[in-house]
C-alpha cells in the first residue's frame, strides 16, 4: 500500500532538442548514467543544499518524429534561454493582462509559467486549429482564478481563440477571455472552473472518459484512444473536499493517465497557508494510493518538472501529482510570495519593478519575435498529430468497421437512428411502479443504443435503481464496463460527470443519489449548467414519499431550488410514459442537464400521460369540460399526479368540469408557445390547485393569486410514507376541498 | 510531521471494577509492565495471530472516586458476561426496534454495540437526567442511519426522552426516536445526523467549543470548562469530502479531546467497500495529523477499545482516530458482514437464528434484570458528577466573579441587556460603502458585547470582511481567540459552525465565503435549518455586482433557493441600516440561522430604511402618495432598493404616486399581519415592479401577475460591475419603464 517514490534524472531526460520538432535531426543519446534524489518518504527533511539536482544542459540536439503514443514525454525543447524567455512572456501576457482590466489574478501565472511552458511547448499533443481533436490531451486549470496562465498559453499556441485583442480585452463584457476559464467561451478551454475543486474531479472524470474508451475500442493493433489527463491545482483546490473524494476514486480506478500538478505555494487569499492546511499534502495523497513526486524549484527548475512529467508517464497503474513548490507572483520584488499578489492588479510601480527585476525591457503584450517564431511550430506539429491520428483512424476503421462506426458517433455525438423507440411505453395496465424502478428500465433500453451512456450511482446504486444489467463495474482493470461505482461522494460524482461530457460530445454521462443530497453536489450541477454540460441526474426519493428515513432524507425545498437555476432542466415525472419522456428530453438536451426526480413509492400508469407531452413540460392528462374553459384546473407533478387525478375524479362525480394538468417540467413548458401555454392554463380560468410534495415557493407563478398550491413549507417527518402524506395534506380530499374554495 | 503509534496496554489498563461508580472500593493496581503492538506504519501488514492482545482479565477490583477532571478515562466496569449481556441488549433493542417498524438500519447498532457499552458505561461522563448540563462530554453519531445505537444507549443511562415506548414507536409519526437523530426532538442528542459526513463535522464544532471556551474561563485552580467530544463514522463518512476538510481542520487546530471512532465495517449500501473505497484510511488521518490507533477485535475486543480510548485521551496536542474493526450486523449467523443488515429489518426468521446465534432468549425489548440494575448507577452518578461541578462553579464563581457572570450568560444564552444599542446606526448622509464593510462594522461591534460571538471565513476574510480587529486568531495555541480561519472548506465550515451552536445556547457562530458558494455548504446549512442552530452566514459578493469574476462566481438563483428552504431567514439589507437591522433579526432569532446577502459593490445611504423595517421583512421606505393607493410599488432587495429609489425620484417627477417598499426578508413578511401587509402592499395595488440582480422566480408571489419582476435568469458574466447591470437591464431606467408599462 505505501507507495515511495524517487526521482531519476538521466542524461537522456536532460538533453533537449534545440529547435521545435520540425528542427534538425540528429540521434538521441542513449541514457548513460542517472542520479538519484532521497526516498520520498523523507521528502519534508530532505536538506535543499545536498538534494539540487545538477541542471547542467547536455548539449545533444535531438529532433524527436512525431509519435503516435502519447506514452512518452516529447523530449523537445529549446536552449533555456529561449525557454526562460518563453516563460517570461507567459508572465507578462498575464502581467499586463490584469493590469490593463485592473482586475484579475496575475500571482499564479507568474509562479506557474514554467510547467504551463512545458506542457504546452514540450508534452502536450494538441492542434491549435482543432481544438476539439478526438485525441488531444487534456489539461484542466482546476485553480481556474489564473487563467491568465491558460490564455497566454493559447495564445502562443496558435488558438485562433485568443488573439492579442482577446488578451487585451481580458474580463470585459463579449470577450473570449473571462475571468475563469469557460469552456463555452473559449475554445481551447475544457471545462469550466473557478470554484475551488471542481477542476481536479473534472480532470477525473476526463482521465476516465479517456481509461474507458480506450478500453473499448483500442486494438492490439491498433490504439486509437490514447492522450493523457493534465491538472494544475492549487493550495485552494487541495483544502476542498471534493477534491479529496475526486482523488481517491482516481487512484482507485487506476487512472495511470491523470497527472496534477500541485501549485505548492503556500499562499492563500488569507495569507499563509499555515494559518489553516498543516497537513502533509503528500502523504494525504500517498495514502489515497497516488504516485507522487516532489519538484522542488518550480520557479526555474525546468529540468526538474520535465524528469517529473517523465516519471509520471512510467508509473502507469495510478495517478501521479507532481508537487510543485512555486512562489506566487515569482519575479515581483515586492508582492512574490504574499497574498496581495494573488487576486489583484500588481499595480504600474510593482509592474515597472517587475520588469526590471525579470530583465523584460518590452511593451505590455509584446511577444517576442524569438518566442513566436518557436512557438510557431505549433500549428503544423498540431496539424501533423491529428493528420497522423487520422491516418491511424483510418486503418483502424478498415479492419474494424463496426468498432469504428460506434467510436464515430461518439466522438460525433450524433445520435443512432431511431434510439428513441428503445424507450419502453407504457398503457394504464401496465404495473404499478416506483418511477426510480421505471428509470431503470429506461436507462438499461437507452444503454444498449446509446455507446456513449455510462453511469452510475454514490454508493446507492439499488436504492437508486441505476445499474446496467448488462454491464459490469468500471473497476481499475475493467475499465470496458459502464457502471460507475462513486462511493458516497457525490460532489465529486457530480464533476467528475462534467468532466466525461466534456471529453467527448457522445459520452452522456448519469449520476444518481436521493434527491436531497443534491445539496451535496449543488456546486457541480451548477457547473453543469454553466458550461452546458449533458449529465443526467438521476435523483430518486424525492419527496416525504420516502417515508421513515425522516425530515434530514426528505427533499422540500430542491424542486424550487432548480427551478430557479439557469439552464438546467428539473423533470418530475409521474409514471412509466412520462419517465420514457424525462430520458427522452434527457437525452436530446445537449446542451444542458437534466434533474429526474424519481419516487421511491409505486405509482399508478396514468391515463392520458405521454412523452410527447413531457417534451411540453406541462399538458393536459384529462378534461371534462366541453371548451377551454373548464371549472377548475388541478394541477400536479411526480408522484402528486395520481392525487390530482383522482380528486378529479371525485368532483367530476360532483358534477364539475375539470381539467388535470401534469406540470413535469416548468423550464419546457416556459419555451413552448403562448398559443399553447393559453391552451393548457387558459388566462380565464383562475381556479386553479395544484399539488405537490415540496415547497410551494413559485408555484404562484402557475396557480395565480386565486388559486391556491398544496404542497409543504416545513421540513418533514419520520413516518411511514402514507402516514405523513396525511398528516401534511397531501391528499385527494386536500384538493378536492381546495377546488371548492377557489371554484 | 509523520505521526506513529504503537497500542501499550499495562495491566492497569485492563483492570475494571466490577461494579458501578457507587460499589465497593480497591485501590487501584499500579501498572507493573506493558505489551506492545508493532508500530502503526506497519499496521497493514500486521500478523493479527502475533499481535494478538492478550485479553486476560486481571480480577483487581477497583472503586474509583468521582473525578472532576474528565482527562482520564473512568476504570469502571464489571465482569466480562455482563459486558456482553448489556451489547447483546443494545443489539436487540436495536433488532426489536427496527424489526417492530419493518424499517431501519440494525447493522451498525449490532456492530457497534461494543464501542456504544464502553463509551455511555464506562467513559462517557453526562447526567441522564439533564442532559443539557453544560460541561458533559458530546457524543457524535455521524453514521446517524444507525440511530437506534444511540437510542438504546440513552434508555439504558435513563434519559427520559428515551423510553420503552419510544422504542417500540421507532420511525413512527411524532415518536421521540426518528429515523436519523434530531436533536430538536430527542434531548440526549446533540446535533441532527443522517446526512453522512456531517456529524464528524460537527463534532469537530462541539470540540472546537470546549477548546474555545476552556482556554476563555478555565483557570489554574478551577477548570470549570473540560470535556471530551466523542464520534462514531461509518465508511460512508469516510468517503465524504466534508469529513476530510473538518478533519484536517480538527488536526490543525490541535483538538486533542476530540476522539473519533471509525466503524471500518468494510460494508456500505452498494456492498463490500472495496468497490470504491481502496485508500488507506489510517494512513491519511495520520497525513491530517492525527494520532491513530487500530482496534483489530471492535466485536468482542472490549479491552483493546478501552486501551485504545486510554491511549487516546493520553494524545493531548491532537485528535485521535481510534479505527475499530468492526462486523456490521454482528451475530447475525446469515446477514452478518454484508450489506443485506445495513438499511432493512432483518425479518422475523433471521431474528429468530440471531437470538440463538447470541444466546438471547428473551421476548423483544426487554431489557435483563441484571443490565438493568448495572445500568441504573448512571442517574445518581450523573446527578453526582453536576452536583460536583456546580460545586466548582461555586467556587469559580466566588474567585472569578466578572468571567463567571459572562460564562453564565454563554451558558444559558441570556442575551446581556442592552446589547442591541451596540448595533451602529447610519443616516443618508453616512458614506456610501459596500454592505459586506457593514457587516464588518456590526460584527466588530456585537463582538464587544456578545461574548459568545465567534467566527471566520472559508479563506476569503479579507474579501468578506469578518475579522473581528480586537482578537487573533483561533489557532491550536491560542484557542482564546475568536477570528476562526477555516481555509477553503465552506462544507466543513457550515457543520462546524452548527456543532458550536449546538455546544453551548450563548455561542453564536457565523462563517462567510462568497454567497454562490453557499452551493458547497447547502447541506450543512440544511441542517442549520433544520436543526435550529443560530448559525449566522455572512455571504458577500451577492450578485453580477462583483463584476469581472464572471458567471462561475455571480450568484443568480441563490437568493430564491434559501427563500425555499424551511426555517432559515434570507436577509438581503441595502445599507447600514439595515444591515443593523439583518444582524439584530440574526442574533434574535435563536431558533433558526440566517443567510445575508451582502454586496461587494459600494451602494448609498437610503432614506427611509430602519432596523425596525428589517424586522417586519418588508416595509415602506418612501412613499408620496396621499392614502394607501400609490399608482405603482416599486420593490427591491439589497443593492437594487437603490434603484428602485431613483426610479421612484423619476417617476415622481413626471407626477406619479409611488411607492418604494424594501423587500429585506420574505419570511420575515410572511410572518406579519394580515393588516401589515396589505399596508405595505395593498390588493388593490396591483402595478409593481419588483428588481433584484437574480432570479426572478418567485417574485411572482409578490408582484402578481399584472405586475413585472425585473432579475437575471440566465448565467452572469465577466466584466466590470457597472457594465453587467447596464447589458442585464438591472438600471433605473428599466424600473421606470416596467413602472409605466403596469401602471
């Protein structure tokens, strides 16, 4: 279990090409002799004076071809001065980025740039004019604050994405350069981070994405899958929980492709670390099963971080984090290494003594000629990685055309023809069931069309009904099988769902725990939403429905809660018909998630519920009266429909012309027409009820100042399920009383 | 940094006194030798058949007196088959009891009942009879599904909220033995539990409290305040992100008599842990910085989980993790050791082969004469050990009557008389300033005169304004102060913050971060909620007013998701006054936490805004119109009551009559008179306009369907804040124009 490591410099990791990949060619020197650095486990006593490593350049010029696998650090580099050079640039592009918004983070740009330079000048594989290539690595700024470093990165790259005026417009309204990396601005970009942590469960849920498909379509013969996972993450990142939970799911998966690095610099927006994170970050790692290697001069020790990275690569059966130790604001006289330089403007004195300081006699923004002309490589190695892996496609897809065929849609997103007749129907005869048991057979019908549907729940996978019965776990060495084992962590369930939408169009990722602790996971789904990001959050127990468990397992206020977030779709659905639909819209959403709120309880199949009504969001189920006008309309979603139905019933039996409305989904119904909205809740008809087993909050909206909404505005209660819908009103005589009152 | 332990248990350990506190006295047998255990680094590979503990019992009996001082364990106990007698009561009041209501969770209780006996018999110091005595040791069920542990415990002690008939009504409408534990139902219980991860938080709050208020009171002669707060966490706590925040935080404070029990069942809800739980546990807390222990027996090993708390209590620079190996559902001969005993009764018949498995032939609940009587000492000892206590706060008091007198008002929570006159009042010509450096000032202020006031910020003080300028910080060696620095743990910071309000009714915490972030704490100040603890939430940043940060940072629906969650005020104030007022209505308001929004942004000093007005939730800050009939209300929250103020200016120059209501708190109007609020907002009044910089779901409650709610919902963005108002049509001129439109 314990894990150590050592870090081995060989020659052959020093030496360095000196041009860019299409420079001269010359032989690389075979590794000679290595040196090593003290046991990791001694890594807090090691003595600094007797643990430099020699970074005496070797001068052999190498020229590396373009290679296939991504299993190996690209040894290319220039001389370092040229690197130094780069690095300052990277530093003064966020320098003079911040200072021109006056507004910003330019603190871990500057401590940063010399392991972003080496991932985006030396390891990764990527086409600056395809952003979106299938196989590219993946890098996430999980400490999104310094996206100065990730522009000026994209910049230099070659991403048409950020162009000298997209650097010099940074945080300002319509830019492509916000003040956290957007995924949906930025092209480029992967996910969207800033909130602390999220990024590092993103990079997880990338990492695996990659372990999966990789699985499933890589041949012997033939590997079509294959890039690694990057992370930057910093002392913020570190103290999140959900990037604990994150990090232990990745080493337990095994995810040999995902290395972090760990922005040790010990500030933070309070000052010190010291003052609240005295653990040892690295054991804390060790422990969760990863590799870990310390680098100990961040600022300049380029040749550190690259034997780092090249460590990494070789340790293939679980995750790697580097530990960088940098100095925030690195090169700033007076603000490096304090927390002012963190989230503020340096200021034009700081600025001018800056470059000073750094030697950095150009204009803001200035790149200089020697730093574009190397970085001018970019665009045509880019070119060549993805023509090569083009190539590579096509061969694969001459000798397995099948495989081939379904990796497309994935990669595409495009949807199989006629998926949708996979989802199961249902008549007024079929069974009485939970809605969260009708989810499972809708999710086992969509798995076997769907390739890109995986999935999984947080340690409540037969409460939450989420299995693929046809498939096996995702395990560190089954990384072919598609049901996903969270553990009971469902913040990190939540973003590491991100970040497998994010990796590739036609993975739809679905993530499941009870409806009420989507309050554990909020900030991922709010993330979600943001960055249009397709999960489907499967949510069951949503209600008091769920009986004895008690007010602490019994959602309120959560169907409200999400009817109040931008782009992201709440659906209640009733019965077997209206879950099929819930998947339906679930599934054809690409750009947002959806919430399914499933009961725990059996339910009636309803008469009159379709999936062409959910795709609506609100229709009528049945109605009595002879036009648009009937006596009163009840109004009800998830489990409270079948109440509405029969309160109608009963005032039907009255004598009453009454409408039943099955209000699934308030953010679809809001989009439809205002022909059709007047056609389901017509203006004149003010007698309205409706029913449902949470907050009434909002529900004004629908019923109107004369109706009235049954529902519950406290917590609830441990009891059995039928007790407690009773003792809170939520019955068929409720609203038949109700419809009385305002009729 | 790197922490080990080794289990030394000396025959002075392993002797026990046969009887109760109040049998017969020996002197206590000195310890003569010991016997080790390998160290804990090695602990994984540890050959349990050499490191077996002799568990030899050494027939000394021994008396010991009554102890003030709670740093020792009591030796007390009695032969080994009444130990055993009284866990296989506590299993089958558990068995029973889920049996009876066909619901629940008896594998923990079953598993657990060892470490439940030692704890509430032999170590735990507490008076059945007031369990509210302020200096009893706190005891934790963060794995709160296993409830009827607890239970169990407090009827065996004599806890009156706990009797037989509580037990035969487990899980059942207004019984005293819910699901999950409550402490608002259930007096014995500290903290409202179920929501896994939550309660070691809280534990680390209740610990924290005892370390705060030792280091405030205590004197070298007279420690009136010394208590020790124990936890018992499942797996599924482990797992969770908040633990490992509010863990490492409890290490760095150095919380040495917080001492936590992990049931390392090796069993969750999904099935054997392994599946996605293969980190080193132990190896981690020590990473945190704790001291760790390793019960190999948590079954039968009574010896070993004594010298363990022994061990533990001997750790007094920081908190120890005792893990304790454990068989969920233990003497169950088919359900034992998987996940079939965790969440369901066990049915009549497995009942039946447990009974004989366990050798229990009694009819269900009863409790053994014999345990019964054993149990019985725990009422005279209880009342014993407050008797002693009052005794020393007699004295206490006599020698330190001015730090007496305050501790009392912290222990019964009385409010010092006056205190409200400390809140600053402002008038319009006051300066502009942001509400979050108004904050600051009242919090500087309250401070002064509420002892018992206590807080921080998730690492962004600086930026939320909360340091209290005449203390330090709270810091493992200077627990006296009252700046709490929680880093970037907002989850682990809510729980904190509920377990010291649940220590003591005079402690008032409050915790800050930016307001969208309240998305990683939900669930925490769900429990605050619904647990009544006076948390107060200092959430600045409230809206698109904190500019360049962008869409990741900007919170939209934030505002409408606490206005749906049940018994938590939502205050929004839009200056000095009124933020007065929100921190008045807070501290008031004992039964229920409160979430201010605050802005980062500068807003004026209004007209017409009063405390008095905060206390009503809305009310009227302007109005020229000559009876209750304006020809339109204008309403807003925050920094938008600004704008509605000019807009009304606008209006009133072109010969309007118009109304300018504040709209602090919703639940706060919700609470007034009919009367009061048709005088704020009449019927026949029906054109308004509501704005607020957020969602405007809901608003439709308070505006009507005639009337117009100008808010965001969509995403913000990244530019200056002046700039994002102006796009988002959050401006005077857009109030003006509504205005027109619905009057």
């Amino acid at each position: 279990m314990a894990s150590s490591s050592s870090i081995t410099i060989s020659p052959a990791t020093l030496s360095r090409s000196s041009t860019c990949l299409h420079g001269s060619t010359q032989k690389l020197h075979p590794a000679t002799n290595s040196l090593s650095l003290p046991k990791f486990s001694g890594l807090k006593s090691i003595n600094t004076a007797t643990a430099n490593v020699s970074r005496r350049r070797i001068p052999i010029i190498t020229r590396l071809p373009v290679r296939a696998s991504a299993v190996e650090t690209l040894q290319k580099t220039t001389d370092t001065t040229l690197v130094e050079k780069s690095v300052n640039t990277i530093r003064f592009l966020a320098i003079d980025a911040v200072e021109k918004a006056n507004s910003g983070h330019p603190g871990l740009p500057m401590g940063c740039a010399p392991m972003g330079h080496i991932l985006y000048d030396e390891v990764m594989r990527y086409n600056p004019k395809n952003p979106k290539w299938f196989n590219r690595d993946r890098f996430v700024l999980s400490a999104g604050h310094g996206c100065m470093l990730q522009y000026a990165l994209l910049h230099l790259a070659g991403y048409d994405s950020v162009k000298e005026e997209d650097l010099k417009s940074f945080r300002q309204w319509g830019s492509k350069t916000p003040g956290h990396p957007e995924n949906f601005e930025t092209l480029g970009v992967e996910v969207t981070t800033g909130p602390l942590g999220q990024g590092v469960a993103n990079a997880v849920g990338l990492a695996l994405a990659e372990k999966h498909l990789a699985a499933r379509y890589n041949k012997p013969d033939c590997e079509v899958v294959d890039h690694y996972t990057y992370v930057i993450l910093g002392d913020g990142c570190q103290m999140e929980g959900i990037a604990n939970e994150a990090s232990s799911l990745a080493a337990h998966w095994g995810l040999g492709k995902l290395i972090a690095f760990y922005d040790d610099n010990h500030i933070s927006i309070d000052g010190d670390t010291e003052i609240s994170f005295s653990e040892s970050v690295d054991a804390r790692f060790e422990a969760l099963g990863w590799h870990v290697i310390w680098v100990k001069n961040g600022n300049t020790g380029y040749d550190e971080i690259r034997a780092a990275i090249k460590e990494a690569k070789a340790v293939k059966d679980r995750p790697t984090l580097i530990k960088v130790t940098t100095t925030i604001g690195y090169g700033s006289p007076n603000k490096a290494n304090s927390y002012s330089v963190h989230g503020s403007a340096l200021g034009a004195k700081e600025v001018e003594a800056t470059r000073k300081s750094l030697g950095w006699p150009y204009e803001p923004f200035h790149v200089p000629e020697d730093v574009k002309k190397h970085w001018s490589c970019h665009v045509p190695d880019g070119a060549a990685l993805e023509a090569e892996w083009n190539a590579k496609f096509a061969e694969y897809e001459k000798k397995y055309p099948e495989e081939a065929a379904e990796l497309k849609t994935i990669i595409s997103g495009e949807l199989p023809a006629g998926w949708e007749k996979a989802l199961p129907t249902y008549t007024p005869e079929s069974p009485a069931d939970a809605t969260r048991n009708l989810s499972q057979q809708n999710l086992n019908a969509l798995a076997k069309v769907l390739p890109g549907l995986l999935g999984g729940s947080a340690d409540l996978a037969s409460s939450n009904m989420t299995l693929l019965k046809m498939f096996g776990d995702f395990q560190k060495n089954t990384p072919e099988e598609r049901n996903l084992r969270f553990g009971v962590r469902e913040h990190s369930m939540g973003a590491i769902c991100n970040g497998i939408a994010c990796h590739t169009p036609g993975l739809i990722p679905y993530c499941a725990t009870f409806f009420v602790f989507t309050d554990y996971m909020r900030a991922a789904m709010r993330i979600s939403a943001l960055c249009e990001a397709r999960v489907i959050y499967v949510m069951t127990h949503d209600s008091i429905g769920l009986g004895e468990d008690g007010p602490t397992h019994q959602p309120i206020e959560h169907l409200a809660s999400f009817r109040a977030m931008p782009n992201i779709l709440m659906l209640r659905p009733a019965d077997g018909n209206e879950t099929a639909g819930a998947y339906k819209v679930a599934v054809l959403n690409r750009k947002r998630p959806s919430v399914l709120a499933l009961s725990r309880q059996k339910l009636a199949q309803l008469a009159g519920t379709s999936m062409e009504g959910v795709e609506k969001g609100g229709y009528i189920i049945s109605d009595n009266s002879a036009s648009n006008k009937p006596d009163v309309i009840l109004i009800g979603t998830g489990s409270e429909l079948e109440i509405a139905a029969k309160a109608a019933e009963e005032l039907r039996k009255e004598g009453k012309a009454v409408r039943v409305v099955s209000f699934v989904s308030w953010e679809l119904f809001d989009e439809q027409s205002e022909d059709y909205k007047e056609s389901v809740l017509p203006t004149a008809v003010t007698a309205r009820v409706s029913i449902e087993a949470g907050s009434t909050f909002g529900w004004e909206k629908i019923v109107g100042a004369k109706g009235k909404a049954i529902g519950i505005d406290g917590f609830g209660a441990s009891a059995p399920a039928g007790k407690i819908y009773k003792e809170f009103g939520i019955t068929a005589e409720a609203v038949v009383a109700a419809a009385k009152e305002v009729s």
